[in-house]
C-alpha cells in the first residue's frame, strides 16, 4: 500500500525506507481497524465504557 501511495505522489524511496513505511501504514491501519471494531461493538474509543444502543433488546 506504502509503495502505491508513494508511487501516486511521484517519490521513490529506497527499500529498507519503503520497508519502514509500509510497517507504519500498516501499523495505522491496524489502529483503525481496532477503533472500527470497538465502535461497531458499542464500545466507546475513547475510554472503552459500553455504550446504549437506541432500539437495542438483550438479544443483540
């Protein structure tokens, strides 16, 4: 994904900085995906409390 983006922007890079970027895209992308799947769990990103869905019974 570094490579591509690095690509639309009109830079190269060498590999072990392409190597070190890829591993921070990766690590962003990882941060968001926890933040997606707590959001999407009803749980607040910020400090974790549980939040109240509206229209929500004990079986979902």
């Amino acid at each position: 994904m570094a490579k591509f983006l690095l690509e639309i922007e009109g830079r190269e890079l060498a590999h072990e900085d392409e190597r070190r970027v890829e591993e921070r895209v990766r690590e962003a992308m990882e941060g968001i995906h926890e933040a997606s799947v707590r959001v999407r769990y009803d749980e607040c990103p910020h400090c974790g409390e549980e939040l109240e869905r509206e229209g929500a019974t004990e079986d979902d």
